[in-house]
C-alpha cells in the first residue's frame, strides 16, 4: 500500500487505491478522460479494500441481534465489532459508547435530541449546518467567525464566563472546516470548555479522513463522522463518546433492539424498559455492511499510517495552493490565514466568473469534478465573500464584475486516493480557463450552469 515515489523534497506514498480510479467521462469538446473526482469533502469514493471487504462478507450478511442461526450470530459479531474498531480508531475512554448513525447529520441531531434541561448550547457561525441547526430546542449562542485560532478560543472563554454557571452546556466545533480545510484549535477549545464546566462535541466529519483522531487526547466528550468521508459510503455515520448523557436520554428512535422488555400494564397501556448501551439509540434493524465498511475504512487508514497519509496530503496540498497562487484572479478563501495547517479542502472565487460555470467548465472541459456554492455552510461563506445574504447568481455572466464581490465559491477537495495527475489538471485547468476562456457554451438549468447542448 505504501509503494514511495520521491517528491521534490519528501518522500511521499502512492495514492490508496479507491474504486472509480480508472472510470474515464466524456468532454464537451470531444475524447474522454479518466475522471478525476476531486470533491472528497462532499463523499469520498470507496477505499478498494473497503470494497473488497464488504464483497467478502456480503454472502454472509445475516440479521443483527436477532436470529439464532449461523450468519445471524456471525453478523452481530461483525457489527459488535467493529463498534470496538472504531473505539479504537478513535482512542476512546473506557466507558465511551460508539452508536452507529446515519451520519454525521445523523449524530449531532441524536445528540441534541439527548441534552439536558436548560442546556446552553455554543457554536461558531463557521460551522457546517449539520453542526449550527439541531439544537433549536436549547437556547444557542451563535459565536461570531474568529480570524486567528486564538481569537477562537478567545471568543468561546468570554462566551463561556458569561453563561449561567450551574447549568449543562455544550460547545460543538468543527475539526476542520468544510470550506477552508483549516484546522481549529480543538484541544484549546475542549479545555476552555471544560474550564467552564461545560462539554464539547467535535464535528469530525472533515477531520477523521484525514487526520487520526484521539477522544482521549483531544479530551472532547463526543466525536461525530460519517462513513461516505471516510472512504466507507454504505449510510452509516457514528457518535462515540460520553455515556451518561446517552444513556439518561429518551431513545433517539422507538421500536425493537432499543428496547429491552416491553410489557402491557393493568391499565392498557404499555410499559418499556430501554436498553442503556448504544443500542438504546439504534432502534430497527441496524446496518452493518455500512458499520462494517467504517471498520474496514478504519483499518485501511491506520494501517497505511497517518503520518505517511497526511505528508502526501500535504503534497497535494502544496501544488494546489501554488497553482492557485500563480492566477492573479483567483482568491483563496481562508479565516485562519496563509500559514494555518490544513486538510486537502481548498474554496476559491475567480474573479470575472460565476462559480457554477467555473465548476461546469472543470467537468465538461477537464473530467474534473468539484463543487460550487456556500457547502452547506452558509453564513461562513458569506462572510468569507463579504457577500449579501439575499443576493443571487447567474449562470453565463459573471456573478461579479472585477472589483465586485462574489456570490458562490468553487471547492477543491481530495484525500488518501488522489493521484497527484488529478491536482495537476486541475491546477492547469484553472489557468488555462482563466487565460482563454471556457471552449464551450453554458446555459442555465435548475439554477445549475450546465453544457449549452
Ligand atoms: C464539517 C461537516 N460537518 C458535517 C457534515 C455533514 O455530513 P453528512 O452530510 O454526512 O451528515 C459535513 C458534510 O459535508 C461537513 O463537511
């Protein structure tokens, strides 16, 4: 898995092989060429040993904490399992419980669904909005964007020591930005926290498939990712940390494995007994080939080494950014600055253009697929443009006029299976387009800029 090519300067490992590596697209202008999928950061392609596992285990796929028979006991195995895989891909305490969700979305809405009464609820506008909306039963303290991981922690300590002293509170923050790929200061902040009394759950959903991720060392109380970030797209996402909050909660889902006896009463009505462990929030039937596939992506990961995966990144990350910085029209959108450490997620406006038909341009011209528009993440993009909130875009003109401001943003996303061949189109695309123009006509459609034929 680690074949070394050298680099200029450092030794970095081929990309891992993920599936769709050799899947060639047709372009507007006529041939075909091998897709380069460069939008890790909205779902990454399936790790091939991913894959292979699944394939392995699927003639033996049973149901889970249910049957009696052969595959069913095999399959629960499988799923209980890789809940220990993860807690230890994750460094969890003794006593953390790792609940298969959905989804990042997934988690944070579960956890929400289990704050206490009066719980006070802190989180950064910079957050992704499966981080910023499910906690509008608490009352939330919307922090504004700080410009230097200092002011972060800053922001959240002044926050935190005006809050009612006694009650539950919660901070939840990102590990590394969906839009800018920066990292935020997660250590620093769970202390701040926890200073306070209160706790912190990390969005790790950026983080984990780049960066190993230590519960324990970070000393946050609870950790979210999804699955299809993490090489593994088979629906599932996790929520491991703390216990008691969990456990003390109504389940997330009512129905069968989350609970342990049910009984009719005297007077018609049905008594419960919930399970305390994870299951109590895994109601229905669970999904163990998406289970599964996090364990095995968890594995590949550790295996291949983090240290050896994020110096290539890092790689990957250099000839962009380099690239970007030789096109006097392109802006780097970034809070943290030039210096501040990052993952292979890069946002950009080209001035003189409308994002949708910079990104259009990309695929149809250059097999090149990324994303355009505010990621899910709109009050941090927004103000990363200075952009008014009501304004809109059209596809074909440029949505700002040199010396205007822009409306949406491209995004450039890769990871552990990115050749290096995919950022050097890319970096070549985006200069020969900003240099010639798009080759083809753009119509809009569904308020997508898409090929005029
Ligand atoms: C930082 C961050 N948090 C949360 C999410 C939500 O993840 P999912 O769509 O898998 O629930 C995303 C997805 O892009 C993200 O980038």
């Amino acid at each position: 898995m680690s074949v070394s090519i050298a680099a200029a300067d450092q030794t970095v490992c081929a990309p891992l092989p993920v599936l769709g590596r050799d899947v060639t697209v047709p372009l507007v202008t006529g041939g075909e060429v091998t897709y380069a999928a460069l939008d890790y950061a909205a779902s990454a392609p399936a790790l091939q040993r991913v894959w292979d596992d699944v394939a392995a285990y699927a003639p033996y796929y049973g149901s889970v904490h249910r049957g009696a028979g052969y595959l069913s006991q095999l399959s629960t195995d499988l799923f209980e399992n890789a809940r220990r895989t993860v807690a230890d891909f994750l460094d969890c305490r003794d006593g953390d419980q790792v609940v298969f969700t959905r989804s990042t979305t997934d988690s944070l809405n579960l956890l929400a669904a289990t704050l206490p009464a009066a719980c006070q609820v802190f989180v950064f506008e910079t957050e992704h909005h499966a981080s910023l909306l499910p906690w509008r039963d608490a009352r939330v303290t919307y922090l504004n964007a700080p410009r230097t991981p200092g002011e972060a922690v800053a922001t959240l300590e002044r926050a935190l020591a005006d809050r009612d002293p006694y009650g539950p509170a919660l901070v939840c923050v990102t590990g590394a930005s969906n839009v800018t790929g920066e990292l935020w200061p997660v250590r620093e902040l769970a202390a701040a926290a926890h200073a306070h009394g209160a706790r912190i759950v990390l969005d790790a959903a950026q983080l984990a498939p780049h960066h190993p991720v230590s519960v324990r060392d970070l000393d946050v109380d609870w950790v979210a990712f999804s699955g299809h970030k993490l090489y593994a797209p088979f629906g599932s996402g996790v929520l491991a940390g703390r216990s008691d909050w969990l456990r003390e909660a109504e389940p997330y889902l009512a129905g069968g494995g989350a609970s342990r006896k049910v009984s009719r009463r005297e007077d018609g009505g049905v008594d419960v007994e919930w399970h305390e462990s994870a299951a109590r929030h895994e109601a229905g039937s669970p999904n163990v080939i998406g289970a599964y596939s996090i364990a095995s992506a968890c594995k590949a990961l550790t295996e291949a080494g983090f240290d050896t995966l994020v110096a290539r990144e890092r790689h990957l990350i250099d000839t962009v950014r380099a690239g970007l910085a030789e096109v006097p029209e392109v802006r780097v959108l970034s809070l943290f600055g030039d210096d501040a450490p990052r993952v292979g997620v890069i946002s950009f406006v080209v001035e003189g253009w409308n994002s949708s038909h910079f990104a259009a341009a990309l695929s149809a011209e250059y097999g090149i697929g990324v994303r355009d528009g505010l990621f899910c993440a709109h009050p941090l993009v927004r103000t990363l443009l200075g952009s008014d909130p009501q304004a809109q875009g059209e596809c074909g003109a440029p949505e700002a006029a040199p010396g205007e401001k822009s409306l949406n943003a491209i995004r450039v996303s890769f990871g552990a299976g990115t050749p290096d061949e995919h950022v050097e189109r890319f970096v070549r695309a985006v200069k020969e387009l900003v240099r010639d123009g798009a080759q083809w006509q753009y119509r809009t459609e569904d308020g997508r800029c898409v090929p005029a034929v």
